[in-house]
C-alpha cells in the first residue's frame, strides 16, 4: 500500500504533467496515452474507459462544450429564478435544477425579474440536457443546462445576469471570465453602480427577519 507521502509525490507528478501538456498541446490527454499503453484499446467497456468518459464530459461541462450524453433530457416545466428551475422528463418525472456554478439575483432582488426573464429567452420551448455534479440538501439536481448544445449556466453569467459563484466553484475559469468580461462591458445587472451579491441579499434577508 502507498503511504501518504508516496501518494502526494505521484499526485504532483500527475499536476505537473497535466500542466505541461497544456501548455504544450493545448489539451491534456496524458490519461488517454496511458490507458492506451496499458490495455492496448481505449477500453470503452471497462471501468478505466468509463472513468476516462466521465472525466471528458465533466470537462466539456466546464468549458461550455456540449457533451454527447446528459444526466437528465426533457424540457422546462417552470422556471422559479434565474438559476433555478424544474424538468419533466420522457417518464413524466419532475426535477427540480439548480444551475451549477452561478448565483442569479433573488427574484425580490433589484435585477431578480429580468434575471428569470433572460433564463426564461434562453430556454422556453427548448429539449434541455443537464450535466449533473451533486444533488444538494433541498433535493435539487445541481449541474450544467444545456438549450440546442448551448450552456445556459455560462450564457446567464455573460449576459450580466449572473454572478459566478465562486465560493463553489472556484475551478470554474470559464464562468470567471464570462463575469469579468460583463462587468467590463456592464452588461445586464453590472450597467448598477454597485450590485449586491444574492449571498450578502439572503444573508441581510435573514438578519432582517431575525430582529
């Protein structure tokens, strides 16, 4: 068994690699390399190949890349704000989504209605495929819409309707950018002069009703 201190050593070796041939190549595919080596095919129906599969599409989910499989399909039944909304799929299933990576003002919130309106523009009438990463402690599907191969999580945010919500998903440097570049231009709820973050509203709305 490798020891902490071993595992720590491969780990940096498996950064620095990674960065290396990002640089280098523009991509990294090291882990493809390898598993070519290893097996002698990419493996599809192993457990090595399905692992790579699954890191390719939680990849092309960051980028904005449309992956060629989704967690949940079906089309929107309501839409609660403009990070929020809920997909009934082929089974007549209901899922309630929550958009990954982003933070929309509350709907009681300066830009809250235009928020929702803009969501609403980007997917009525639409087939919608989420990337789920996590399911949170409402019971929401947290992950990455995508409308016609567009991802929607990324569009709010460059239409200056979303924050990035950094606090978690810090890794997200698409979404990062996309903020950056809308505060720049001050498009959307950045054309404000100075607006507040929906954590810093709900956590006011909170100390507010607690007096």
């Amino acid at each position: 068994m490798l020891s902490p201190r071993n595992l720590v050593r491969i780990a940096v070796v498996l950064l620095a690699l990674s960065l290396f041939q990002l640089a280098t190549d523009g991509e990294i595919n090291w882990h493809r390399q390898a598993l070519d080596t290893f097996s002698g095919t990419r493996g599809e129906d192993t457990g090595w190949g399905k692992a790579v599969d699954s890191l390719e599409t939680a990849g092309a989910a960051r980028e904005g890349q449309a992956p060629t499989q989704f967690d949940l399909t079906g089309r929107v039944v309501r839409i609660a704000d403009g990070d929020t909304l809920s997909l009934l799929d082929a089974g007549n299933t209901q899922h309630k989504v929550r958009f990954y990576g982003i933070d929309a003002p509350e709907r009681d919130q300066p830009h809250g209605d235009r928020a929702r309106e803009a969501l609403v523009a980007l997917v009525s009438g639409k087939r919608l495929g989420v990337v789920v990463i996590e399911e949170d402690d409402y019971g929401r599907k947290v992950g990455t819409v995508y409308a016609d191969g567009r991802n929607v999580n990324l569009a709010m945010v460059q239409q200056g309707h979303a924050w990035w919500y950094q606090y978690f998903a810090r890794q997200e440097h698409a979404l990062e950018a996309a903020e950056r570049d809308a505060r720049s231009a001050q498009r959307g709820l950045w054309a404000a002069d100075d607006p507040m973050p929906p954590w810093d509203w709900r956590r006011q709305q909170r100390l507010n009703s607690n007096r």
